[in-house]
C-alpha cells in the first residue's frame, strides 16, 4: 500500500469514526423539532418564501415566545405546528406526530388531541351561544368524553384560570381579557401536550394583557402544557424564560432569561441573547453590528483560539486598523 492509499484510509477511518460518534436525530429528545424548515407560496404568479430552512427546537414544558416584524414568518411557522398548514420541505415533528406525513384523518386528530390554539381574535376561539363552562366542554364532546366528566373537567379549568365566575356568562357578557382566558380553557380542555396562542393578547389594553399571560403561565406551570406563544408585542417577552426572534424566515436571535437570587435573598432576572446558529453554519449578524461597523457584501473571518473574528472588506490598512482595534464578533 502506498503512502497515498494509507492517508485515504486514515480519512476514511477517522470519517466513519466520526460518523458512528455523531448524536441521534436533530431534536431527539425535544417536543417540536424544526428542521431545514421551507415553506414557498405562489400568490398571483410570485413565489413567496415565508419559510427559509429555518430550524427550531423546543422541550418539554416550556413557555417560548416566538417574535419577528409582520412578513418574518412566525405566523406561518405557527400554522404549520399547528397542523393547519403543510410545509414544502424540511422536517418538522411534534411528540411523536411527523406533520410532513400525516393524513387528512390523521390532521384532525393530532388537533383534537395533542396541540390546542388560542386566537388573537376573540369571536374565532368561543361560540357565541355557548356559556364558557359550554365552549370548554365542546371539545371535550367531539372526543367521545362522558358528561360528567365534561362538567368536572370544565370547572376545574376555570378555577385554575381565576374565572370561575364565568362559567354560566355567554362571550357577549365578559370582557376581552375573561374571553381569552376562557379561549385558554378551550385549548386545554383535552389536556394537549402544547398550547400555541396567535398574538394573545393583540386586542387588549395592558391590565388585560396581564391576565392573559398569567392564564398561559398556569397552563405551563399549573397544568403542565407546553406553551408557545407568537407576538410582534415586545412586552409578552418579559413574562417568558426564553424567546426566540425570527427574521426573513429562519431563527436570528434569542433571549434566555433565568432568576438569580443574591447573598440578600433579593431576586432579579438575568437576561442573555444569543445569535442562532443554523444546521447549515448560517448566522444573522443583528442590524445594529452591521450598522456601527459596516459590514455588508463580504466580510473576512479568523479563527481564534476561542472564537471567531468577523471584519468588514476594506483595504488591507483599514483591516489591519480595525482588526487591531478589537472590531470582531
């Protein structure tokens, strides 16, 4: 064997040791997995990309906020987790649901049973001749649930959501806030593993907006549900630990927050944001970054020793300026 063949044999080794090495599945152990996410309209003869490859992952028993300007496409990414829309391409699961293979039957029992949705607009989420105790019930009809257990099952939703008074009000007769919340109990009357909510909180005023996330907070902590919410309203974002921002169809940033307590005893909230890292290398410099030090076409890359350096394309003393100046990311 030649010293050529013996170094293609070490790589071929050392890539199938690399290969056997490498973690199960994207997303094995998480509730949503999003992979290489593409979802393209045409709309009176353009092509319109909502979905760019985008991936996303989100565990168990978490309270996410999804967020992105109107057209990033979180609308849409919501629409196909909840199984009312399909995907062009990529992967996407849910529990142990492949949204890109179900059926038609198959659809309508995967929002029956295992996700639950909560509109911004009110006179979409109840029936209007229905009492709430009623329109909390409803589902639970459809899915073949006994009547005393409807009634047993309605109560205690509007218990835990602080609106037990509500129950025998028809929507006409409660106020924006109590019809959300009531909408809340709807989506978590057959106990769904995730509850996603379409801006929650978009037609009401701040006071309202409180209570509704609070309702979505015990259906996550209380009531166990995973709980993904999708706003353009930078305020839903302080109520949640972790949310993800969504630009030109992919995930561009996110925000963990997490309560640290001091030596006092005294509690504040730490928030970090991170830049995404997609399945492809991809990354989404935030516009500001790009702005102060004027990145734009190309820009030039080193590998550090811990990290890498980003520099605009300028002249080789402009470079040398602002690599000695510490212009990296």
């Amino acid at each position: 064997m030649t010293s050529t063949q013996t170094a293609d044999r070490a790589a071929l080794d050392s890539l199938e040791s690399r290969a056997r090495a490498r973690p199960g599945d994207y997303g094995a152990n998480a509730l949503i997995a999003c992979e290489s996410l593409v979802r393209i309209y045409q709309a009176e003869g353009i092509e319109v990309q909502a979905l760019q490859g985008l991936d996303l992952l989100i565990d168990p028993g978490e309270l996410v906020a999804i967020v992105g300007a109107s057209g990033s496409g979180k609308s849409t990414l919501l629409s196909v987790l909840s199984g009312l829309d399909v995907p062009t391409a990529g992967r996407v699961r849910v529990g142990e649901w492949d949204l890109m293979a179900m059926t038609a039957r198959e659809r309508v029992t995967y929002r029956r049973t295992m996700v639950g949705f909560v509109w911004q607009q009110t006179a979409r989420n109840l029936v209007p001749y229905l009492t709430a105790a009623e329109n909390i019930a409803f589902p639970q009809a459809l899915a073949g649930v006994r009547g005393a257990a409807r009634k047993r099952r309605s109560a205690e939703l509007l218990e835990a959501l602080g609106i037990g008074y509500c129950a025998d009000r028809r929507p006409a007769q409660m106020s924006g806030g109590e019809q959300q919340r009531v909408a809340i109990a709807v989506a978590l009357s057959n106990s769904p593993q995730v509850v996603f909510a379409d801006e929650p909180t978009g037609e009401l005023d701040s006071a309202s907006s409180d209570q509704v996330l609070d309702a979505l907070r015990a259906a996550n902590r209380e009531l166990g549900a995973t709980v993904v919410i999708v706003t353009h309203d930078s305020g839903v974002s302080e109520h949640v630990e972790r949310t993800v921002a969504i630009r030109d169809g992919r995930t561009s940033s996110e925000v963990r927050r997490r309560t640290h307590t001091d030596e006092h005893g005294a509690e504040q909230v730490i928030a970090q944001e991170y830049a995404m890292l997609d399945r492809a290398g991809r990354v989404q410099l935030p516009r500001d970054y790009r702005e102060v030090l004027e990145l734009s076409d190309r820009v030039r890359l080193a590998l550090e020793e811990s990290h890498i350096a980003v520099w605009p394309d300028r002249p080789s003393g402009a470079g040398a300026a602002g690599a000695g100046s510490g212009e990296s990311t």
